[in-house]
C-alpha cells in the first residue's frame, strides 16, 4: 500500500515531535507497509519529572499525532491504538495506513520541522483575537483552554513559577536529572537540551556548569550565594512576564492510564502546532502541573520534607490562581508570546538509530 520509503518519509517528519528533555521516548517498527508500531518507553526511572510516566506518555501523544498529520502529506489516513497487554512502561501503538485518495494534507504539516521551544523573553505584545480563538479551539473535545493574558494574572503566574523553581533547584532528587539532560557548551543537541537553548546568559552557563558539577556546590552556592537567583530569574520570572499569556489546558475528566494522557500529548502538539501556525512560540511549563500530581496522588518525590510541603503549598497556590478546585485535571500548561526564532535548539536522533533493533 505504501512503500518503505514513504513510510520512512513519514517516520523522519514524526520524530520532530516534541518530548520532555528531548528524551524521544519511542523506537520504530515498520510491520507492514500499512503498519507502524511505535514502541513507547519512559524515564520514571531516572526522571523525577516523569511521574509514573505520564510526561512520556504526553510525548508518545505527540509523536503519533505528528505522525497522522505527516501521513497526510502522502496522501494517507492514519489511526492509532494502544495495543492491549503491554505493561505502563512499554507500550506498544499500532499506527494503521491506508490510502485516502484527495485527502488534503493538514493544515499544521508546515509546521512539524518549525515548532521549536522558545524559553527566553518574548515580547508582550498581546494575543490578538484570530490567535486567541486559534489556541482555544487547538486541543479539540475533551480540553478547555483557560489564558492568563493581563500583567497582574502574569505576575501571579510569575510568583508561582518562582516558588516552584526554588523547588526544582534545591530538590536534591532533581539534581541528576538537571545535570543529565543539559550538553553544555552547545547550540545544537541530538538528545538533550543544548546550553544556549536553556535560556540563560553565558555567565550564568559558566557558572552553571561548574556548580552543577556536583551536589555539594549546588547546596553550598544555594545557602550561601543566593545560588537560585540568577537562574531563577533568568529562566522562570522574566520569561513569565515576558510574553503574550500564560495558556492552560485543563481535561473535561482526568486521564485514564497511558491512552488518556497520550491523547493529552496529541491536544498538546495540536496546540504547540496551532500557535506556531499563528506566529507565535512557544514554553511549556509543565513542572507545576507535574509537583500538583505528586502532591494530589499524596506521592512523595524527595526525601526531604521541606520539598513536600513545598510541593502542597505549590498545588494550592496554582488551584488558587487558576480558580480550579482540587480534582480538576490538568493536561498541559505554557507561556506564548511573538519573538525572533531561537537561534538554538534541540535536534533529533536518526529515523535509523530510532528503529527497533532486530531481536
Ligand atoms: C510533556 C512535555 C513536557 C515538557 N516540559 C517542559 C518544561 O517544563 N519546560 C521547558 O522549558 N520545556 C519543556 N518541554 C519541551 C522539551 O524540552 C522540548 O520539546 C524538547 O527539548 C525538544 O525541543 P524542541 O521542542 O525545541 O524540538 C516539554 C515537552 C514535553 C513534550
């Protein structure tokens, strides 16, 4: 039906997905000419971000939805199932192909290799009406979109995402992870974050990379050297003020298990596409979400108590400025704003190193 090549075509399209840490966390399987099978995995192991494996599951979500969008430019219908029986931290979705003479290709095919994460300030300019719809109607059934576009909800969000990045940076769990996942000295990284796509200056990377070379500098810079000022500023305060909105996507009913927040991960790519559509970047923020789903699964991360309670103080914070109660879910948060493409940025390993090795 389609030949290999097509669907090699297609498979190199969809691996511009985004994925927390640029972790791509998903290996290829071409079964049939008119079947994928996209082999998820997850971090929960090593990343304290990837609660129970929710963030990856949200990144297999936008993996196979770029994937049907890519499809379209070859004149094909995809559709996608979890397979059944396969274990939480190894799913297995069958993508299906079959032709569909006329189809028109998608209206966010332009945009796969373009949409880029944007962490340092835009401008704040505000939304105009055509893109505030556009965002609104992005993540389709199921979502509702909820814009925090005034400079006082920004300073609020501002305050929250302060508080929560003192968090990040003095949780000793999160430490590895942090130091993981950045290339320092880079613009360009196949399978990590590069340094100047962080969003911080080159005196703050300098002074970045040789704190982060281990946890007692972390600790003695954070007590004694204001040590999460720079970044924090840098990377969470300015950044929040320093855009068009804040957009919050919250779920009709929670997500159940990894089908519910895989189709998380397709509203969220449809969003990231959709504003790329409208001129605008885009940053997720997604650590709040992520501290709330600790702290409302009553699931400690840290050994110390102090980042718990942080965690809860966090939850009720974001309830409270969200105007959502306790039980609301939440599927993905980020800011958007106009301003120049990053001149660096996370690339992607090959369609070849991402296929399923031969058993
Ligand atoms: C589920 C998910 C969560 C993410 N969370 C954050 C976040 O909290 N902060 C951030 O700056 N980027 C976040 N990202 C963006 C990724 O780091 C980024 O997409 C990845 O490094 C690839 O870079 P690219 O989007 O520029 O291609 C997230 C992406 C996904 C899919």
């Amino acid at each position: 039906m389609a030949s290999r090549e097509t669907l090699l075509k297609i498979l190199d399209l969809a691996r511009w997905a985004p994925s927390g840490d640029n972790t791509q966390p998903w290996r290829f399987e071409i079964v049939a000419d008119d079947h994928v099978a996209i082999h998820g995995h997850d971090t929960r192991e090593w990343c304290l971000y990837d609660f129970n494996g929710h963030a990856s599951h949200i990144a297999h979500g936008a993996l196979l939805e770029t994937l049907r969008i890519a499809a379209t430019g070859e004149g094909l219908a995809a559709s996608w199932t979890l397979r059944s029986g396969c274990p939480d931290k190894a799913p297995i979705y069958d993508v299906r192909l079959a032709a569909a003479p006329g189809i028109a290709a998608d209206p966010l095919l332009p945009f796969i290799e373009t949409r880029v994460v944007q962490r340092r300030p835009m401008r704040t300019t505000p939304l105009s009406d055509t893109q505030r719809a556009a965002l609104a109607a992005a993540p389709g059934a199921g979502y509702s979109v909820r814009f925090f576009e005034s400079g006082a909800a920004r300073r609020q969000v501002a305050g929250l995402l302060w508080r929560n990045a003192y968090l990040r940076l003095t949780c000793p769990e999160a430490y590895p992870v942090h130091k993981e996942i950045i290339e320092w000295r880079t613009r360009f990284s196949k399978d990590r974050i590069p340094e100047q796509a962080v969003g911080v200056d080159s005196a703050t990377a300098r002074l970045m990379e040789w704190v982060m070379a281990s946890w007692g500098r972390v600790q003695f810079f954070n007590k004694y050297l204001g040590g999460t000022l720079a970044p924090r500023v840098q990377l969470d305060y300015i950044p929040a003020i320093a855009c068009a909105a804040h957009v919050l996507v919250l779920a009709d009913t929670p997500a159940a298990g990894v089908e519910g927040h895989a189709r998380g991960g397709v509203a969220l790519q449809r969003l990231w596409l959709t504003a790329a559509s409208v001129g605008l970047h885009l940053q997720p923020e997604m650590t709040p979400l992520i501290f709330r789903w600790y702290a409302r699964a009553g699931q400690r991360f840290s050994a110390l108590p102090e980042i718990a309670r942080g965690a809860d103080a966090l939850a009720d914070e974001f309830e409270r400025i969200g105007g959502f109660g306790r039980d609301q879910a939440l599927t993905f948060f980020c800011r958007v704003g106009v301003c120049d493409t990053p001149h660096s940025r996370s690339l992607r390993k090959s369609v070849d190193e991402l296929m399923l090795s031969p058993r």
